[in-house]
C-alpha cells in the first residue's frame, strides 16, 4: 500500500501577468487624444512627483542630471516589509528616460489642410454683454443710469432675460449710493428697446410685445393673443383662440405667422457657441509611393518627474530623517509618475 508523503518539486510554469505599468498602459492605448489630455491632467493633479515641463519651471541641468544612485539597504528597519518598493534602478531609469515625457519627434511637422487656419480658430466675436455695453455707452442715460444698465446686463442669462428681481438689483449698488426699484425698471425698460429688441426681458410675453410694440404692431391681432391670451397661444390651441379673438381661421394663421417671425431668445444670436473641430489621433501621410503614419501629439505636455522627488532619493539618502509612511508615499507617487511616462 502507498505511503502518502511530502516532496518539494521544482517545476517550469509561464503565466501571464499583467503589471500595473501594462494594464496603465492598455488603458492609455485606449483613450483617444482627448481623453488623454484629461486624464494627464487628472494625474498632474493628484500626482506631486509628477510636472509638466515648461518654461515657467525649467531647471538647470546640473539638478535633472543630478546623481539618484539609490543605497543598497534601506535606512530603517521599519520599511524592511516595503523592500518591495526599491526595485527601480533609478539612476539608470533617470538617465535612460531623461525624467520627461517628450513628444516624438517629427510629430509637430504636419498639419493637415483640412484642418482651419488659426485666424479662423482664434478669432473671437462680440458677446451680448459688449454689444449692450457698447449700445449703453452711446445712450443719452445718464451716468447713473448707466451704472445700473451696467448692473442689469450683468444679469442676463444666455438668451438675453434677467434673472434678478429689481430688488435684488438694486442691492448691487455701490457703496455711498442707492438705487430705488422704480429706477431699476426704469433703465431695463430702456434696454429692452436696444439691439437685440427684447433683452432684459423677464418673460416670453413681455419679450415678444416688446418687438411688436418696437414693429408699431402694439394693437395688432398678435399683440392682443400675446397680451390676453397667451396660454391658448403656448398651446397651440387655434380653434379656440380664434373664438376668443372672434376670427376666422385663416386670420388665425396670419396671426401665428406674425409671432413666428418674432425671436422668443434675443440673446442667443449673440453668444454663438464656439464651433468644435475634430482632430485626428493619427495622421497618415503620403511621402512619394510611401505612407507614414505620425502620431498627433500637438497639445500634449511633456511630463516629468519633479525634481524635489528625485533629490529625496539622491545622495544616497533615500529620505533621511523622513518616517516610513512619508517615505512610502514618495515612493507610491514616484513610480505612477515613472509608469504614466514609459507609458506615453
């Protein structure tokens, strides 16, 4: 009968194992260049060790190729159970990597045709507050009433209406002085005849009879559906508005044919929004009876680990006088910032 006993065995097995660095690195492979600029940026900002390399910090190459010889043994015995953290080579993975991440080079010689030119891309259009501003200045209002003109088109929200009340409006006076409600009407009034006619309005009603009072239509057909019934005219509700205008049908499409014409958001048309133009991840390129394919990494920053980090691990020092859990967090934060860069 056999004997159940133990043996040690020595046996060859491969397995796949995915590191952190690799599975940062299928994740990157996945972003496309938009993504990725926000998610280096969510590491710049949860990363000390890592920077981007610029020129407001720029330092000199004595300190980027400084010695980070790292010593043999850890200092204290409290870290002997992190001995795990110390398999960098940094002085080597410093010197190799040059401690920045730097776009590869030929990337920023083409720009495609296709894309606008940058006069079309920079220039920037009049907003509804300068072109009421503008308007205000021109006005014979008083310097007073110009203050609170000021105010209210402070207030606008994008399709031209006040969001404040007059009160509230008039609490933004500046000190010394006093506005009254009374007054604060008074101004908006005026505003809402300015171009675009409408603004400053407080509702869709007194928007649209504003325009028709300016269009000389204040006792129209349209004028009196705006002002008395309006909920039938929000609705859609033709047959029975008609019945309360005393009109026929045909009238009543003459009628909404008028409002159409009238803009329920007068504001809108002077906060364009900016027109967004889709970049490629990749451009590829024909040299003579050859393709080359070049990545776009125009707008990426060149990353780099920070030099404050690197001198904790300088001189041999690895943080001397540092406790273990400072010393372990450094390490934590220096290599994400190492894998983020190989990965680039």
């Amino acid at each position: 009968m056999p004997q159940l006993e133990q043996k040690l065995q020595a046996r060859l097995v491969q397995k796949l194992i995915i590191t952190p660095q690799l599975q940062q690195a299928i994740k990157l492979l996945q972003l496309n260049k938009l993504d990725l600029q926000q998610e280096i940026s969510q590491e710049l900002l949860e990363n000390p060790a890592l920077e981007e390399l610029g020129a407001a910090n720029e330092v000199s190459a004595d300190v980027l190729n400084e010695s980070t010889a790292p010593s043999p043994q850890d200092p204290t015995a409290a870290e002997s159970g992190a001995a795990g953290m110390d398999e960098f080579d940094y002085a080597a993975f410093f010197r190799d990597l040059d401690d920045s991440y730097q776009p590869t080079h030929g990337t920023r010689e083409y720009r495609s045709e296709d894309l606008p030119a940058f006069d079309q891309v920079l220039q920037s259009e009049s907003g509804l507050s300068e072109h009421l501003a503008w308007q205000l200045e021109m006005s014979s209002l008083s310097a007073r009433d110009r203050r609170i003109g000021e105010a209210i088109i402070g207030n606008l929200d994008e399709k031209g209406y006040v969001e404040a009340t007059a009160e509230e409006i008039a609490a933004l006076a500046p000190e010394g002085d006093s506005w009254t409600s009374e007054e604060v009407e008074g101004v908006r009034n005026v505003l809402m005849q300015f171009d675009p006619v409408g603004v400053a309005s407080r509702t869709l009603q007194e928007c649209l009879l504003v325009q028709l009072d300016v269009a000389e239509l204040e006792d129209s057909l349209a004028a009196v559906a705006i002002r008395d019934h309006f909920p039938l005219l929000e609705n859609k509700r033709k047959v029975e508005l008609a019945q309360a205008l005393k009109i026929t049908e045909q009238e009543a499409d003459q009628l909404y044919e008028v409002i159409r014409h009238l803009d329920p958001r007068p504001g809108e048309r002077y906060n364009p929004h900016p027109t967004s133009y889709i970049t490629p991840d990749v451009y590829v390129i024909k040299d003579g009876d050859d393709y080359r394919i070049v990545l776009n990494e125009e707008g990426l920053p060149r990353l780099r680990v920070s030099p404050t980090y690197k001198r904790f691990f300088s001189d041999g020092g690895r943080g001397q006088g540092a406790d273990a859990s400072t010393k372990e967090f450094v390490r934590d934060k220096v290599r994400a910032a190492f894998r983020l860069i190989r990965s680039l």
